[in-house]
C-alpha cells in the first residue's frame, strides 16, 4: 500500500510538473487561532462568513490535482467538520499526501483517529522550544505540557511514524536545534525545521543575523546533515536544510520564487492565493493567479515550507519525495 501510494506520488508530480499545476497545495481552512505567535499575524478569532462549501474544497482539490496538500490555517482543530473537509480534498486514489498543520492544542486521541480515518497521512505538529519557553512564544500557557503528554502517549501507543515536529527558525530559538532534534527522539516523533521570514509580522528582530549567529547557525545546519546520516528522526530534505543556511546569509532573501506554478494557497472563501504573504492577490483560477501575480513576482523574502518542499529540480525533488516518504 505503501509503495504503491508513494508510486502514485511520483507519477502525479511528474504529471503536473509538465502540466504547470502546483505540486502542493495549502488549504487554509480558517484564519482564526488560538495562539498569538511572535512569528504570525494570524492569533484571535476572526469572523468568516464566506467560507467556502464542501462542493468547493472537492472542485478545487480535482481542478488542481496537487500530490501533496496542507490543511492549515490559523489553528484548523478550530473546526469541527475538519473531517468533512478532509474527505472532500482526499481522491480515491489516495492522493493528495495529506498533512494537518496545527499547534495541538486541541488534539486529542479521538481528533488523531478521526482525522487519520479521513485522509491526512502527516500530522504537523508546531515546536519553537523543546521546553516552557514554548508557551510564552505561542502565547497559550500549558501548551507545551500539552504537547509533552500527548505527543510521546500517541507515538507509543499506535507507532505509525506519522507525527512531525515543525520548527520555524528564528533568531529566538536557532541555538535550539540540537535540543529540539532531541526532543523529537524522546517523544517518538520525526523533526522538520523551516525558516522565519519578515512578511509576515515585519518583525526584524526574529531574523537571524549577524556573524557570531549566522557562525551558529552555521554549526546547526550541519548538526542537523550529519544526524540525517545516523538515524531517521530529520526528515527535511538536505538541500532545503542548506538553503536554509543560504537564505539567512543572504540578510532572508533567496531568489526565483514559484508561487502560483508549483504552489498554491486556497483561502477559506475559496479564492486561489499564489502567496499567503500577499493576501490581497486572490483569483478564480490559477491561470487568473499566474497572469496576475506570478509571471511579474520577483520577491525573494521568504524560504517557508510550501516554496522550499516544491522548488528543487525533477530528480532532487523526484528522488527526496520518496526517501521523505519512506521515512514516515
């Protein structure tokens, strides 16, 4: 089952590859969250009376046929027919790979189940600090103790390698790695670093800069290349781990952005969005959000998950897709 999924992986993105429909998609299925991170703007809850429909989230996934997609918000769990809406993405086929991005503070054993029988395959689970700090960041106390009960409880219960700790890169946590690496093994789970850019908050502050920094951040990224060699618990792909390193030496700039070609983000009332960092360019369609955003985008400001997981050239993303997948 497996392989044949991960088969099916490889045929898709050579497929839309060609045709030069997004590799991934992010399905925001809400704005509103129940943290207020440093590093996003999208804490509070937030009225939404044009959501889309279920009919739209199935019509949307089929048009664009993407071999990945994200659930993501603000905080998605904030929904209570996530499940519905999971299914409607999810084809028969088994595609798209599905992964819930959340801070789980909502998770619970029957969520993780419930989820699982509608289709995600990953669940992204957000880590700044392998410690308390965690919830000062975040703004929502106990939430590392959350985390540090239900994570490891469900890694050892059912053992499906499928609970990925995300940490976003910033200058408050880059000294972390090796401790979240750790963490990630104690608590049975697999670890995924991205990185802080600016477009979001504006907040320069969280930038990683400076020669002593960038020096440690340097020590870091190998850190996280050469563990990738001794066991499975890393599973960003080592190219994305060293253009990380680029991005931030580069003062948060890395150029030849695909946005609206091999990426996509679906906002909640349905419209087509090449970038969340650019909200005010929504369109119908994705020819609409090439001709309108993407054939003039020149932005080179962020390296986040949804540009660095689809950017690599045909036999480094072919051959990445599927140690990534094999790992989980």
């Amino acid at each position: 089952m497996k392989s044949s999924l991960g088969v099916k992986m490889v045929l898709r993105t050579l497929a839309n590859l060609a045709a030069r429909k997004p590799i991934c998609v992010s399905f925001e299925v809400t704005h509103s969250c129940n943290c207020k991170c440093r590093h996003c703007n999208k804490g509070s809850i937030k009225k939404e009376p044009d959501r889309m429909s279920l009919d739209d989230y199935r019509r949307i996934s089929h048009e664009l046929t993407p071999t990945a997609c994200q659930l993501s918000g603000g905080e998605p769990l904030l929904r209570d027919d996530l499940e519905d809406v999971a299914r409607a993405v999810k084809h028969p086929s088994g595609l798209p790979m599905m992964v819930l991005v959340s801070n789980w503070s909502l998770m619970t054993e029957e969520r993780y189940l419930s989820m699982m029988d509608a289709g995600v395959d990953i669940f992204s689970v957000s880590l700044d600090f392998p410690d308390e700090r965690h919830d000062k960041f975040r703004g929502l106390k106990g939430l590392y103790k959350k985390l540090d009960d239900i994570v490891p409880y469900l890694t050892n219960k059912y053992r499906l390698n499928n609970i990925v700790l995300n940490s976003a890169l910033t200058s408050a946590n880059f000294r972390e790695v090796p401790g979240l690496v750790a963490k990630a093994e104690e608590w049975g789970a697999k670890i995924s670093i991205s990185a802080y850019c600016i477009l979001r908050t504006g907040e320069a502050a969280l930038c990683i800069t400076g020669e002593e920094n960038l020096e440690v951040l340097k020590r870091n990224i190998e850190f996280l290349l050469e563990h990738k060699r001794k066991s499975r618990t890393v599973i960003t792909p080592d190219c994305v781990i060293e253009n990380t390193l680029r991005f931030f030496q580069g003062g948060g700039h890395l150029p030849n952005c695909s946005a609206g070609y091999r990426s996509m983000v679906v906002r909640p009332n349905g419209k087509l969005n090449p970038c969340s960092y650019f909200p005010e360019h929504q369109y119908d369609s994705q020819a609409e959000a090439i001709k309108g955003f993407s054939e003039g985008n020149t932005c080179d400001e962020c390296y986040v998950s949804l540009r660095a997981m689809t950017e690599r050239s045909l036999v480094t993303l072919t051959r990445d897709s599927i140690a990534t997948y094999f790992k989980l």
